[in-house]
C-alpha cells in the first residue's frame, strides 16, 4: 500500500507511466528528476502520510523512500 500511493504521486509529478516507477527505480538516473521534482515530491509524500523528510539525502530509489515512510509510520 506505501509503495502504491509512493508510486501515485511520483507518476503525477513526473509524468511518468507506472511501468516506470518502479522499486529499484532511481529518481536522478532512472526517471531525470532534478532537485525541484524530489522537493515536490518529497512534499506530497510528507501530506500524503503526515510524516516530516528532514532531507532527501539517501533517498536515491524508490526503495529507500518507501523504507523511509515505513519505518517513520511505525513509529506513530
């Protein structure tokens, strides 16, 4: 389910074919995304799950982001 909704929001935001996104897909690599599209991204994931990404250092894949909220989930 994380992943589903980490999936919608990257596919709006990049205009991207789900096929595209991924777990192993990288944002700079993979998909070109650039600094501006990680921040909105990174915003609508933070409203989507109420949760605070003090940086996007280390979240490189789609993967490490969806570990991320996971693990920020639990802790509510």
């Amino acid at each position: 389910m994380t992943f589903e909704k980490i999936q919608a929001i990257i596919v709006d935001q990049l205009d991207k074919e789900e096929e595209e996104v991924q777990l192993a897909t990288n944002f700079r690599e993979d998909l070109e995304a650039d600094s501006l599209d990680l921040f909105q991204i990174i915003n609508d994931i933070e409203d989507e799950f109420d949760i605070k990404i003090e940086s996007e250092e280390g979240l490189n894949t789609v993967q490490d982001i969806v570990t991320f909220v996971e693990a920020e989930l639990a802790k509510k």
